[in-house]
C-alpha cells in the first residue's frame, strides 16, 4: 500500500507534464474499452433481437376447439426488407392472450401496425391492400425483433382463414424462426471481429500504459537507487498504470453510453435496436472494469523490470539488450499450421473445418497475428544494425543507429497499423466466404413475379427499373385433363421462354444457336429437363384479351437447338421453349405466366432492384430465385458488423500511432536536441526521422501483407467454397499499405521543431 500512495504522490506532484501524460493515458485507454464494450455487446444486441421474435412468434396445432382463435402467418417481401402479417380470427374457446407488445388480440377489421408500417402506410397508400381493416394501434416495442421492423396484425372473420389457419395455443417459441444472424455465421463474425479489434486493442492498451517509457524508468531507476525495493519499484510503476487504466475504464463505458444512445436512435446500414438492447450488462462492465487494469498493472511491472533489476543502467542509458527471440517462435507455429492448410488446397484436398480443423485454424490465425507483433522487433533491430554497418548515409546511420538502439520504441508507433492490414485481409476473406454461403455462386439475380396481377403500364416501369439487366416472360402450358390423353404428340406440361435472343444472351453465361423470330428448342448440357420430349410434341399455352376473353395458343417443340449454358440459380433452367416475343397473340396476356427480371447478384444492387420494385408495384409477391429477403437481410447485418468492426480497428490503430508518435516526440525532444546542436541540419534530421519510422513499417507491412493473404486463404480453404485464393483484394491492400506508410511518413515530420532548446538536455 505504501508503494501504491508513493506511486500516486509521484504521479500527481511530478510537474505538469507528467500530469498531462497521465491524462493522455487515460484517455487514450478510454478510446480502447468504448471499443471493447462494443464488441462485447455486439451479441447481446443480436440476441435481444432474436429474444423477441422468438417471444411473440405464435405456438398453434392442427386440431383445437371448435371455435378456437385461428392465426395465420404471412412473410412476405416489401422492397429489400421482410413484412410479416399475422392474421387473426379470434374464437370464443381456447386461449385468448395477446401476443408481446399488444395488450388483447385485435377484433375484426381492426390492425395493429409497427411503426415503421404506420409510417409506410402515410408514404405508400397502396400498401394498404396488405392490410385489410382499420388502424386500431401501433405495436409497442415488446413485440418488435427491432425498430426498422414491417409487422402487423390483423384481425379477420372466420371464415377467410378457416381453410389455411391453425388453432392458437398461446405465443413464444425457444428460438427465432428467422434469426439476425444464423449461429454458424455469428461464429465467422465473432472470429473476425476478434481479429479486427481486440488484436489491435490489447496493443494500443499496452501502448498507453507505457507512454513516456523511458523517463520513467529514469524516475524508477533513481528510486531503486535510493532504496526501495525490486518489488516496490515495480508496484510503484504499477500504480500509475492502474490508475489512469482505471479511470481510462470508467470513461470508456461513459463513452460508450452515449455512442449507445446516439447509434441506437441513428441505426446503421440494415442494423438497428433499442436503447435497452445495448445496455451495459454486468459482465461487459467486469471483463472492462478488470480485464484494463489487469493488463495495465502486467504491462506496468513488466516494463519497470529494468530499472529495478539494473538501476544503473538505465541511469547511465546503457546500451540495451537485444529483442527476445520467443516472438519468432510463435510466428512460425502460426505460419506452419496456416501453410499446412494452403498445401492441402493446392493440392487438391482441401481440408474441412470440422473438429480439431476449427480450432487449428482459429489458433494458426492469432498465432500469425501475435508473432507478427512479437517478432517486429528483433526483425528491426536485425535490420537497422547491418544497414547501419553498410551504409554510407549519413540520414541512414542516424535513422538505423537509433532504432537499433531503441527497437521496441519504433515498433511503439507502426504496430497498431501494420496490425490493420493483417486484420483487414482477414475481414475480405469472412466476407468472401459469408458471400458464397447466402447468395447464389452466379453473377445475376433473376426475380419472378405473378403477370396476371401486373398492369402493361407496371411491365414497362419495372424493366425500367435501375439495376435491371433485363426481362422476359416465363409461360406455363395448360393441359385439357377432360381431352384425350392418348396421343404421343401431347406432353403433360412445358414451360416457355418468351424473349429476343438478346435478351436470353444477358440472362446465361453462353448461348449458341438463336434466331430471332423462330420457336425454338432450349437445351443445357448440364440439365436432363426436356431431354425426354421428341420434336412435333404439341404444348397449348392460355391467353386472356382485354375483353376477358381467352384463347389457346399451340407451340409445337421445332427441331433446331439452342444450346446455352445457364447459371447455378436461374429461372432460365426451367424453360424447354424459346418464344419470340412476336409470336403472341396481340393485347393478350398469358394466364398461367410471370415476369422476369434479371439483375446483378451483388447484394447492393439486390437491394436497389427490390425497392425500385416496391416503388412500381408495392403489394406485388415476388419470388428472389435462389435466395430469400432474410438472407440479404442476414448479408446486411454481417456487412456492417464487419464494417463495424473495420472502423474500430482503424480508430484503433489510428489512435495507436498518434499516441505513439506524439509520446515519442516528446520523449526524443533531448536527443535530436543535442544531434541539431553538433550541427545537423533540421532537413536531414526530419529525413532521418521518416527512415526511422518508414523502414521498420514498410517490413511490418509487407509481412502483414504475405501473413495476412496466406491467414486468408487458410480461412477460405477450410470454409469449403469455391473462392479459395483472393487475389482480387491484393490491389486494395497494397494500395491501402501504401496510404499507411505515406501517413506514417508525415506523421513523424512534426518531431523535429524549427526551435533548438538547449534547456532539453541538461541533466537531471
């Protein structure tokens, strides 16, 4: 306790400067626990999420009493988002309790809306052909997955849900029907957020806790000299550390709090939730209140090893000792477990995540990530002493001299960034394999809607629709089931592709063969469909006139071919029929038919058409082929969680550098002092202070750069997609590590001043 209040005593009557390193520790630690506490709530808020829809989701049965309440679910897409209408009937027997966020079932023609719907309905009058009734109420939040939500109840006769309603038994289920994020996915994501942000995170803490490293243990040193104690010192040191940590910790959480509220009422990029939903739980507040400390009182003994072990030393500034070498140690290990599984892709067999591959894989990841951070220095130290030895330069030998002397202290100052890059190969590779796994491996989207609910006026608005590559229309063949069946040339059913052959050619990767203005055969290698129909088969496709008249059409299936090659998810694959679009009949419109529409299947082009589809056509069903608007809901959410987690990772190392640079300015003030003052020109020494920086961060760049593509593909290879190697995203790393050095190498101009203060290198 006595070495704790000594501690404090020096901490608050060491000068002001002193005092203001403190508070710099501490704030730069708070910067640090806002990003922790979002990480560790970041599940909480999904799980809130889920909670609730699990809550109100309704538990019905087959069989119930005579004149139970019956309940019908719908899940349908409004745009890019899901709109969920619960129907209800409400009986005289059974159960009669009201869903979460309602306080009674809703009566016959009455509605219930979220908030969101309230609003659609003022936006879009249309969408009131969804619901049926009178707006009764609003849903309060209880009922809600989360405020963004499009959800409503309606309350119906009997009789208009008799034949596909369930009796109600009551609400809640023990899971979500439609979680945020699946559990599978939210393992990727939390893997990749750990990578982003806690990596970085445990870095820029021990950074802070070891701002003004070497006055201090001058300071340390001369009270070792004096008498204390090895553990004394070491506590002394500690106290400081554990103090600003501490209160570094108690803003961090007031800091999160308020981004809390601010991002809950703001909301990002298809991710919203409550105030509460966010709220500090009590292990969050643990894990920040003791976790920081923790780490800073280990960083604080650690670094005050020297000056109690060989005060002397450290007060003569002798020169130290070399980097450990155990850092190198753990970047092999990782290295070796992450080749391991390259080698397994290149050569064909790629290796599962299952079992002990998860955690291999896992562990081969921080392992990486950890020896990079560790095996900086040595690498560095290594570096500057045979340049320095070689080199004619006088810039170069100052810059190598000083860094060979003071490795760590550098490495201080480009860790945090080189960090990023590592981090951010990781980040493309989650969202690569996130990608493969809930969208269609093809490049287009195609959409399906019902043609006989669509206007010609709405037909020609939705292929204007930005975003749409194009469209088509799919017909169905109708079948007499009264006619005789006998005869060879009549096929049970077919569908038909009614389209140019420039429009086919933007909805398969290849066709081959079309002529316009003719019937023809449509054929994919890679599909049996059709293969059984014989040329000469008769197909009758129905056509309604304005008047509502209808007429058959016969196609006879014609000899010539077309033979295309399709994509994995495409309405395309089910039509044996290529029909020009000529060949109808005029003012007619297909009975048993839907539109197409063919789009990009990247999910933020998905988005666009959806809405620009809901703007046309807002109470249209529409069929996403090879997807559903809960997983481009899911995509949404994943997307930004990593952006998310991108940022912090950014303000993180960002913050790391400046913390780094500007404690080093400060403490090298004496030094360059005295270097200027034998006379070295303010230029060179600038120069000389970019090498010191630039140098050891291009190395930590470029291994971050290899490390972090091999770490990559590792991931990729075990996921078991088709994408193993992302060479696409190589570009944009070493574009993004070049702004990193460009920025380092400014950042380290402000060191050297235009004043030279002699009073900086009297002795203390």
């Amino acid at each position: 306790m006595r070495e704790f209040l000594l501690g404090l005593r020096l901490l608050f009557g060491a000068g002001r400067g002193n005092r203001i390193r403190f508070f710099l520790m501490a704030v730069g630690g708070s910067i640090g626990v806002c990003c922790l506490a979002l990480v560790l709530t970041i599940p909480a808020i999904l799980e809130a999420h889920d909670d609730r829809a699990a809550a109100r989701q309704p538990v019905t049965s087959a069989k119930g009493p005579a004149e139970g309440t019956l309940v019908l679910q719908r899940n349908d897409a409004y745009g890019s988002k899901s709109f969920t209408r619960v129907f209800v009937a409400r009986g005289t027997e059974g159960t009669r309790s009201a869903p979460p966020g309602l306080s009674e079932l809703p009566s016959s023609g009455e509605v219930f809306v979220s908030p969101q719907v309230h609003e659609l309905l003022r936006r879009a009058p249309a969408v009131k052909g969804l619901l049926p009734g009178r707006e009764a109420g609003v849903i309060r939040p209880a009922g809600l997955a989360h405020p963004d939500e499009l959800y409503a109840y309606v309350g119906t006769d009997r009789a208009r849900i008799a034949d596909e309603g369930r009796t109600l038994k009551g609400f809640g289920y023990s899971y979500a029907p439609f979680p945020a994020v699946e559990p599978s996915t939210l393992t990727d994501v939390r893997f990749a957020l750990a990578t982003l942000v806690l990596l970085p995170l445990g870095i820029f803490l021990s950074v802070c806790a070891r701002l003004s490293a070497a006055s201090r243990m001058r300071r340390l040193a001369a009270l070792r000299l004096l008498g204390l104690s090895i553990k004394g010192t070491q506590r002394v040191n500690a106290a400081e550390t554990v103090v600003a940590a501490l209160l570094g910790t108690v803003l961090g959480l007031g800091e999160y709090w308020l981004l809390n509220q601010v991002m809950s009422h703001a909301g990002l990029p298809g991710l919203r939730w409550y105030p509460g939903d966010g709220a500090l739980s009590a292990s969050t507040v643990a894990v920040c209140l003791i976790g920081c400390p923790a780490l800073a009182w280990f960083v604080g003994r650690k670094s005050a090893r020297d000056a109690s072990a060989n005060p002397l030393a450290v007060r003569r500034t002798a020169v130290p000792r070399p980097p450990s070498k155990w850092g190198a140690l753990l970047l092999v290990t990782g290295l070796g477990i992450v080749c391991g599984y390259c080698l397994t892709g290149l050569m064909g067999r790629p290796a599962s995540s299952v079992g002990l591959n998860a955690l291999l894989v896992v562990a081969g990841v921080v392992l990486t990530g950890l020896g990079l951070v560790l095996t900086l220095p040595l690498l560095s130290y290594v570096l500057a002493g045979r340049l320095a030895r070689s080199t004619q330069s006088l810039t170069l030998n100052l810059a190598m001299r000083r860094n060979e002397a003071e490795p760590g202290s550098t490495m201080r100052v480009v860790t945090g960034l080189v960090l990023l890059v590592y981090a951010a190969s990781l980040a493309q590779g989650v969202l690569i394999q996130l990608e493969q796994v809930t969208r269609p491996s093809g490049p287009v989207q195609d959409y399906s809607l019902p043609l006989s609910r669509l206007g010609t006026q709405q037909q020609r608005e939705l292929a204007d629709v930005s975003g749409v590559r194009t469209h088509a229309v799919m017909m169905n063949s109708w079948v007499d089931l009264n006619a005789d069946q006998s005869a060879a040339s009549v096929a049970s059913s077919a569908t038909a592709l009614v389209a140019t052959c420039a429009q086919l050619d933007r909805m398969t990767r290849r066709a081959e063969g079309c002529v316009d203005g003719r019937v023809m055969r449509l054929v994919d290698p890679n599909s049996s469909l059709g293969s059984d129909l014989k040329p000469g088969t008769s197909f009758s496709f129905r056509f309604r006139f304005d008047g509502g008249k209808d007429k058959k059409l016969n196609v006879t299936l014609p000899s010539e071919r077309i033979v295309y090659r399709g994509y994995s998810a495409s309405a395309v694959g089910n039509a044996v029929l290529l029909v020009p679009p000529s060949a109808l009949p005029d003012a007619a419109t297909p009975r048993d038919a839907e539109l197409l529409l063919t789009s990009s299947s990247e999910p933020g082009h998905v988005r666009g058409v959806l809405d620009g589809i809901a703007a046309v056509v807002p109470i249209a069903e529409i069929e996403l082929v090879g997807l559903n608007v809960q997983g481009l809901e899911q995509i949404s959410v994943v997307e930004t969680l990593l952006a998310l987690g991108m940022i912090m990772g950014m303000v993180i190392g960002v913050a790391a550098f400046l913390v780094s640079v500007t404690d080093r300015a400060v403490e090298r003030r004496a030094q360059v002092t005295a270097v200027t003052l034998i006379g070295a020109r303010a230029r060179t020494m600038r120069a000389v202070q970019c090498a010191q920086v630039v140098l050891p961060l291009g190395i930590g760049l470029i291994l971050a750069l290899v490390t972090g593509k091999l770490a990559e593909s590792s991931y990729l290879i075990t996921g078991g997609g088709t994408n193993r190697w992302d060479l696409a995203g190589v570009p944009l790393l070493t574009f993004a590590a070049a702004g990193v050095v460009a920025a380092a190498a400014v950042g380290s101009l402000p060191l050297v001043g235009r004043r030279i203060d002699p009073e900086l290198i009297r002795r203390d």
